[in-house]
C-alpha cells in the first residue's frame, strides 16, 4: 500500500513543476559556484549539513549572506587553535614551521597567495603600511609603537584556494607592538582576535619565549613596562571574552557590524595602553619638562567643544583619541569616552600634515554630536593629563 501524503506526482501542475525543478538546477549550481568561491577542492568530500532556509521576507542580499556563511563553514576545517601560533594554511596546520616567528623582532604581516604567513621585521612592517612614527623605534629614548590591522589587509595576497575565505583560523583584526627590550634583544608582540568555525571569539598573543616568559614573570611591584603591558592584555582579553557572547547571538548584519566596531574600538585602546603604559617611564623627564613649559589652554576645553563645528572634530588614530581644534591655534584632546586628556597649542600646518597622513581623520557629524553629549554629561569641568 502506498502512504497518502497528499497531492499525487503526476496531479503536481506542469508550470509548478517545471518552475521547480528550473530552481533545483539554479540552486545546485549556487550549491557548486558558492563551494568553489570558498576554496573548496573538488576532490574533497564536503559534509551533509548544506543547508538553507529561505522566506519571502527575506532579501536578495541576506539569502546570499546565508549561502555564503553556509558555504565557508562547510569549506573549513574545526582544526584547534594552539596559544602563540597561527594557522597555515599551505600546510594545513598549526604546528608546521611557518606558524611561529622565525625571529624576536618580527610580527605576522598577513598570508601569501599559497596561505603560509608571512613574518615581517616590526619596523619595516610599519614602513611598508605608512606609519610615520617607524624612527621613533631607534630613537635615543625608544619608544613602544602600535598598530591595528584589519583582516582585509593581512588576506590581500590568498587566494581562494588557500583559505582566503575559511574559518578555520579567520583573524577578525590584530594589533602589532614592540619593541619590548628583554636581555638586550628587541621584541616585537602580534595580539590576533580570532573567530573560530563555531563563531567564538579568542585572543591570540605571539611572541617570541622570552617576551612570553618575561610578561609572565614582570614583578607586579615594580610597576615595570612589562608588567603594565601584561595587565593591559589581560584587560583585553576579559573585554573580548565578554564580547564573545553577543558575537556569537548576533543574528543580522547591522548587529554583527556594531560588534565588529566595539571589537576595532578595543584593539585601538589596546594599542594606545601598550604605547602608553611602555613610554610612560620617559614622559616623567625630558618629555614632561618640554610639555610644563608649553602654554596649555586647558580651561578653555569645554567651552571650546561646545563651540567648535563639527568639521573641527577629528580621530587621532595613532592615540586612540579625539581631537577637538579650536580658533587661536588651540586643541583638546579627549577619550572616547568623554574624558579631557589634555590641550595644546598647534599650527595649522601640523594639522594640515596630520590629516595627509591619514593620522587625523575627520569625524561624521553624527558621530560628533553623540560625542558633545557624552563629553557634556561626563565633564563638569576640564580636567589636566598626559596624552
């Protein structure tokens, strides 16, 4: 006997049929098309869980996002992220010579069209991104430097064939610093945040072993550099840990975008703690000395802020910090948070080489709007600091 589940084969209207089975094929070849933008081999047997969903709710562009996701989570392999190590994606492991630095000085500079990394020299990596600040790295008082990198510069060489878009090791964005002095040997450190196949988020810190067993071991009451540098990552890593939680629940795209900027936000604070936790031993003398003689309108921080137009407000994106310019050559300095950091006297030809340097970046006035309100409710009056 035949089970009844309804309408017989052959009663299925033609013009239905037809229409279906013109969308298995269409769907079939998006099944092949989608596997093969993702790097997958053909020779390669992919799991069974090629699954979508689709409604007549959903748009174009978030059906395509779901084949996309789907795809590079078939394509990926759930290979187990080791402490210190990056994935390579040539030798399809982390434990293979090219996962480490093969120098103390060096910090990961993306993946080669073959997917093996690519461990660069801390200085010549900043040169190459146009970082202006590279000869401070040998300056008679040297000076800790550091730098966010997204992932779309550190995949600009790999192919699709080599892991350009698996998520077996997928860097979200990652900060380079350095140099931390060790027994006479210049160090650099690669701090990775790193999306797992499952969409968990973990932070990755590479150095060479003495920096690692130095940071470990920085006596805490000495309020050493490396000591300052250590609490700054393990401030970091409570920061992305309880990030983790709504990264993974974040069902559209506008959520995962806010959460990508509130990660970027904590790679560049910790970009600036670890420049300004390792210099801060300098800024006590000749660099204090220099600044107490400057005239710091300070008490006009506030006043200014309020008049200022919003073309007046800028990003530092070596400082993590935001830059309010004032008539009279005058400058505020604040947080993101609201905070007054400190104000100076500058010229209009620093700041016109600033932004040609892409180091003051102009803010969107919304975004100075929300940023009026935050310093206005912190701030009832200004506030003296150290940049």
């Amino acid at each position: 006997m035949i089970a009844d589940h309804g309408a017989e084969p052959e009663n299925i209207p033609p013009a239905i049929e037809a229409q279906a089975r013109h969308a298995y094929e269409i769907l079939a070849e998006l099944h092949q098309h989608s596997l093969a933008e993702c790097g997958h081999s053909p020779d390669k047997p992919v799991a069974d869980d090629w699954v979508i969903q689709w409604s007549p709710a959903m748009s174009a562009a978030e059906f395509a996002e779901q084949v996309f996701a789907i795809s590079r989570r078939a394509v990926s392999d759930d290979a187990q992220i080791i402490p210190g190590r990056v994935y390579c994606y040539h030798c399809t492991r982390s434990d293979c010579e090219h996962s480490t630095p093969n120098g103390d000085g060096k910090v990961f500079a993306g993946y080669r069209d073959t997917g093996r990394p690519i461990w660069e020299e801390l200085f010549n990596f900043l040169a190459a991104v146009g970082d202006t600040r590279v000869d401070l790295l040998f300056a008679p008082s040297a000076h800790l430097l550091g730098r966010v990198v997204g992932r779309r510069q550190l995949i600009s060489q790999q192919l699709d064939t080599f892991g350009r878009n698996h998520l077996t090791y997928h860097i979200v964005g990652q900060v380079v610093a350095g140099y931390f002095q060790i027994r006479g040997v210049r160090c650099a450190m690669t701090v990775q945040v790193v999306q797992t196949p499952n969409r968990e988020l973990s932070v990755q810190v590479i150095t060479p072993d003495a920096a690692n067993e130095a940071l470990s071991d920085a006596p805490e009451n000495r309020r050493s550099a490396l000591y300052r540098t250590f609490d700054a990552l393990r401030e970091f890593n409570n920061r992305i840990r309880n990030l983790s939680g709504r990264w993974l629940a974040a069902n559209t795209k506008a959520d995962r975008d806010g959460l990508r900027e509130q990660l970027f936000t904590q790679l560049r604070h910790l970009s600036n703690s670890i420049q300004r936790k390792g210099r801060q031993k300098n800024r006590r003398t000749s660099h204090a000395e220099v600044r107490s003689k400057q005239r710091r309108p300070v008490h006009k921080a506030l006043e200014d802020l309020r008049t200022a137009g919003a073309e007046d407000f800028f990003r530092d994106n070596h400082h993590d910090s935001i830059i309010v310019i004032a008539k009279g050559g005058r400058a505020h300095v604040f947080s993101e948070a609201g905070r007054h950091i400190t104000s100076l006297s500058i010229t209009a030809d620093v700041i016109e080489r600033r932004q040609r340097r892409k180091r003051y970046i102009p803010m969107p006035p919304k975004a100075v709007a929300g940023f009026r309100e935050v310093v206005t409710a912190r701030n009832s009056a200004p506030k003296t600091g150290t940049v």
